[in-house]
C-alpha cells in the first residue's frame, strides 16, 4: 500500500496506463476542435484555445498546420500574442524553425506599450531573450539553418526590450 505508482505491482502500471489513455483522448479531442475551428476560419480562437490549454505540444501542432499571416491577418489581441510569444520561446529545443518562424512573424505586431501587456512584456522578453541565448551554442554557428532567423529574432527582442 504504501509503494503506490513503484511497485511491481499491476496497479501501478494500469493507473499509467489510464493516465495516458486519459491525456491522449483529451489531445484527440483538442486537436480535433482546433482542426474545426480552422476549418472555419476562426485562427484567433483556435489559438486562444490551444494557448488556453497550456499544452506547448498542442500550440507547435496548431503552428506546424498554419501560416503567421494567417492568424496575423486576423488582427489578434496583444494579450494573444504576448502569450503566443512567451509558449514558442520557452523551448526551443523542440520544432526551432517552426518556432522560430512564429516569432519571427509575431514579434513585429507586439506592442510592448499597450497597456494590457505592458506591466508583463519586459519579463516575458527577458524570459524570451534568456531562451534565445540558451540556443546560441546550436543555432549560433554559421552553417546552422536557423542562425540567421535566430539572429533576426534576437535584435527583435533586444529591439522591442528597450
């Protein structure tokens, strides 16, 4: 009783199993709502949905299916794309171009003045920046794909923090 979730036990592996049968059906069951809510045009609620999820894996698969200018066409709130920012820079290990892409693309439309983000961007950028820098020993040698887009996104935000 006391060894719950390390014993040998079949408990243990069947409460993982259900957990992830749980957590897989409830990723269906998002991205299947993300896929109709493209499917009719509504790109700022889909975004809103998969920010709303808090789900990085959830928001690179809506990124990976859509164009920037797509959602960027659409006028988004500024809380919309401090929050887009801040999810695609926090790991960047993962799908870079991608990311990288994304706040390449989103980053021009962020207006650290507005007064819905204002009290929040100076963190998230320096948030953003610190993840930037933390890819630089990849994605800052020349012959990396992504360097120059990383250094793009760099003096945006280096730009944008002043």
């Amino acid at each position: 009783p006391g060894n719950l979730g390390r014993g040998a036990g079949g408990n243990a592996a069947g409460g993982a199993a259900k957990d992830s049968g749980g957590e897989m059906f409830k990723s269906f069951k998002a991205t299947m709502e993300l896929q109709q809510l493209l499917g009719r045009g509504e790109h700022e609620k889909a975004f809103a949905t998969a920010l709303h999820a808090q789900s990085l894996e959830l928001l690179s698969w809506l990124c990976s299916k859509v164009d920037p200018s797509e959602l960027l066409a659409a006028r988004p709130s500024q809380i919309l794309l401090t929050s887009l920012v801040q999810q695609l820079a926090f790991d960047l290990g993962a799908s870079t171009s991608m990311k990288l892409k994304w706040l390449l693309a989103t980053l021009p439309r962020l207006d650290p003045h507005d007064p819905q983000i204002a009290s929040h961007v100076p963190k998230i950028l320096e948030q953003v920046a610190a993840n930037l820098a933390g890819c630089t020993d990849v994605l800052g040698n020349a012959g990396h794909p992504c360097h120059a887009t990383l250094l793009a996104v760099s003096a945006m935000v280096s730009q944008l923090a002043r």
